[in-house]
C-alpha cells in the first residue's frame, strides 16, 4: 500500500473548521494504511498502541485520526478524504512548545 507523508502547508490546508467527533465508525478502515508508513515517519514516536482518543471533522471534506504515541501532545495524524472515502495522508503532529526537547528514542 502506498502512503502519502504530508509537509505541514499540506496537513494545515486539510485543517477547516475542526468540529471534535465524539462518536461514530470511521468512514474507512485506516489500520492498513496505518501498518504501511514508514518506521521513519514515525521518529521518535511510537504510536503501534493504537490508542484513538480524538477525531476531528473538518467539515464535510476531512476527518483527523488522532493516533496517540507514548509520550504527551504527539500523534500520528491519519488524514481521511471524506469525499473521496479515502486515506489523503498522515503526519506526525507534536502540540508541544517549539524548542521542547526531543524525547529519546
């Protein structure tokens, strides 16, 4: 399966209006998607708990999947096109404060 790693002017343009979903299935089955990145776009983060404990819809064109990782504001974001019902793209999101040092792997 092909992945798409997402830069941050992509990720933030998939970012519109963000309405919390608080319950639901998802509208594609992402865990395959989810298997196929790359260790390394991963990092630091180890997200293979897969932990979900927030979706955000953007929307009627996005949905975010919040993958949790082992340490506190880091997740890997699955990008869900909801038009297209597909996997737009992922990106390792860390909410911390710039210059927050890096956890060791």
């Amino acid at each position: 399966m092909q992945t798409r790693k997402l830069n941050p002017l992509e990720f933030h343009e998939t970012r519109i209006n963000p309405q919390r979903v608080e319950a639901g299935e998802p509208v594609v089955d992402f865990w395959e998607y989810v298997a196929a990145i790359p260790p390394e776009d991963f990092a630091f983060a180890d997200c293979r708990a897969g932990n979900v404990t927030h979706v955000y819809r953007m929307e009627d064109k996005y949905e975010h999947v919040l993958i949790n990782s082992q340490y506190q504001g880091v997740a890997m974001v699955i990008v869900v096109d909801l038009q297209s019902q597909s996997i737009y793209g992922h990106m390792l999101l860390d909410l911390n404060p710039a210059g927050t040092k890096e956890p060791e792997a």
